[in-house]
C-alpha cells in the first residue's frame, strides 16, 4: 500500500472514536454524542411539554417519532416554540 492510500483511507474515516458528528440546531453548529435522539436534544434545549415543534432536514418529525429518529452528522435541525401573547 502506498503512503497516498493509506492517507486517503485515514481523512475518510469517520468511524473513529474521535469524530463526533456535528448538527447545525436552529442555525447554530452543535457537537453531539453518536446515536443522539431527537427526544434528547429537545429536552436538552426546552422544558416546554408542550407547543413544541421540530423538523430535521426542513421535514416535520411527528412528536411520537422523536424518540426513535437519531441524529446524525449535518443533520439540520429546527425546534420552535410556541409562545402566547400578542
């Protein structure tokens, strides 16, 4: 193997314990832990129970599927809030 195959191999690898994969949240890049759930992020960000949207990839991701749809790296996620006034 040559030393311009092995460094290819090694900058595309990115399975390694060092690259956490990073997710862009409301416009703001964020490191993540691997495997992160949408249903843990939220709850890192809000403690609303309720009135509380989220889209991953511009799609709305139903309140039921947060606990199974995992992040990953560049994933773009949005949460809003819903807020009463006027």
């Amino acid at each position: 193997m040559t030393q311009d195959a092995t460094q290819t191999r090694t900058d595309t690898r990115t399975d390694s314990p060092a690259h956490a994969p990073t997710i862009t949240v409301n416009g703001a890049p964020r490191t993540i832990a691997a495997g992160l759930t949408l249903d843990a992020l939220v709850a890192t960000l809000t403690a609303a129970h309720r009135g509380v949207a989220a889209a991953v990839n511009e799609d709305v991701v139903p309140r039921g599927d947060w606990p199974t749809t995992i992040l990953g790296d560049g994933d773009r996620v949005e949460i809003l809030t819903a807020v009463q006034g006027g």
